[in-house]
C-alpha cells in the first residue's frame, strides 16, 4: 500500500511538471515569456491566435493586470489633481514667502542707519 502511494505521489509530480513545461519551448521558440503569467514585456501577449488572423481574447490574468494598472493610474491622477493646484497657489511652501524671507534677509545686511536699527529690534 505504501508503494502505490509513493507511486502515485511520483507520478503526479511528474505530470504536474510536464505539463507545465508543455508549451514554455514554443513560446521560446516564438519569442515570447516561456511562462504566459510571468512578469515581463511578453506577459501581455497571447500564446495563440486565430488561424484567419483574429486576436486570442483577453486571459483572466490579463485583464486582472489591466484592471490594477488602471486603478493605480487613476490613484495617482486623482492625487495630483488634489495636490497641484495647492502647489500652484502656495499653499505647500510657497515661493512667494520664501522670496519676502529671502528679501527681508538680504535687507538686514543693506540697509544702512536708522533702518537698520529697526529690523535689529524686531528680531
């Protein structure tokens, strides 16, 4: 009993990996992923194709990468649109204050007299 088991263990592990090594050396030979679910260039492109020339239709796989990719691009549109138009006005460190602290700096080491006294109280 024990034997069979083992048998039968060895032989499914010996189906399992030929039948997944099944079409890996014509899609070398084509050019293409020799795993179709790899990552990669190649992973979107079919294994077949109609004989008149048509298109395979889309794999479950292919459509669930297309679908994530889709949903980050509007992930990251979404964001931008919220964060620009704040960066654009100043809201996120504007330019603007950074040259009146910048201007207002520079003033200090100018200015000469009276003027000068009066910044050297305000700080």
């Amino acid at each position: 009993m024990a034997a069979l088991g083992i048998l039968l263990f060895s032989a499914r592990r010996l189906h399992g990996s030929a039948a997944a090594r099944a079409g890996s050396q014509w899609r070398v030979q084509q050019g293409m992923a020799a795993n179709p679910s790899g990552y990669g260039p190649l992973t979107e492109l079919p294994d077949w194709s109609y004989a008149d020339g048509r298109p395979a239709p889309p794999m479950k796989g292919q459509l669930r990468r297309q679908a994530q990719r889709e949903k980050i691009c509007n992930a990251l549109c979404c964001c931008h649109r919220k964060w620009m138009p704040d960066y654009r006005h100043g809201s996120l460190g504007s330019r603007r204050s950074c040259r009146k602290k910048n201007r207002g700096r520079k003033m200090l080491f100018n200015v000469k007299g009276l003027l000068c006294r009066a910044h050297c109280h305000v700080n």
